[in-house]
C-alpha cells in the first residue's frame, strides 16, 4: 500500500490537529514501510513506541480542547481514545515480549481506523471547536 496522501477530507480545519493527525500518518507509513523492508525487531520496536507516543499526545490534545469548550460528547469520545491507546500498548507490548510478530495487515487495520475515527468521530467535534474559538 503507498504511503497515505492527506486529503482534504481529513482536514478539520484546526491546524494543530491536522499537523498531529498527518504525523500520526506518517508514522503508520514509517511502520508499514519497515515491516515491509524487514526492518529488525528494534526498529519496528521503536517505530511503534513513538506512534505510541504521538497518538497519547494527541489524545491529549484533543481532550484538552473537549475541557476547554465543553464538549457535550466529550466522554464518548474519550472511551475511544482509551480502547486505541491500549490496544496499541497491548501491541507493542506482545511484540517486545516476542509473543506475537506485527503484520501490514495490522498496520493497515490501524490506519483505517485511524482514518474511519478522523471521517466520523473527529468531524463531529470539529464545528463545536471552532464555534468555540478553537483554530
């Protein structure tokens, strides 16, 4: 699969998150390419510990934002960040144990998600952000 073009589509119109959200792209591309190059188990170790990484911050972030302006869904929306970010350790976590390998089809699922959760649930509170002064 190529690297990940940003569309527009993605865009929220808040350039922080937009600048976060395309990092965390990149580094699902980054993973994805040392998979496929056969990268040795540190590299992709340390490829997932700063997707890892970023993705927290960025949950962070967002969150923040929710505290900030009130977001009405803001709990909901945390719980998805929550159920990711573990899931990502839990990831890391078998692959450093060497319990289980990390595949593209992994990393591909991980994008999607990624994607699909920009699409629906960061659209949602895109508008209220910026109805709130957010830019």
């Amino acid at each position: 699969m190529p690297c990940t073009v940003w569309e527009e589509q993605l865009s929220l119109a808040i350039p922080s998150i937009d600048r976060e959200h395309q990092e965390m792209v990149s580094l699902l591309d980054q993973l994805r390419d040392a998979i496929s190059a056969r990268a040795p188990r540190p590299v992709l170790s340390g490829d997932l510990n700063q997707l890892i990484q970023v993705t927290k911050n960025h949950f962070a972030h967002e969150e923040s934002l929710f505290e900030q302006t009130t977001y009405p869904d803001a709990e909901a929306h945390r719980l998805e960040h929550v159920n990711a970010a573990a899931w990502l350790v839990e990831i890391h976590r078998k692959f450093d144990e060497g319990i289980s390998g990390i595949s593209l089809d992994t990393v591909d699922y991980l994008k999607d998600w990624f994607l699909n959760h920009i699409l629906s649930s960061d659209r949602q509170y895109a508008t209220y952000l910026q109805a709130a002064g957010i830019r």
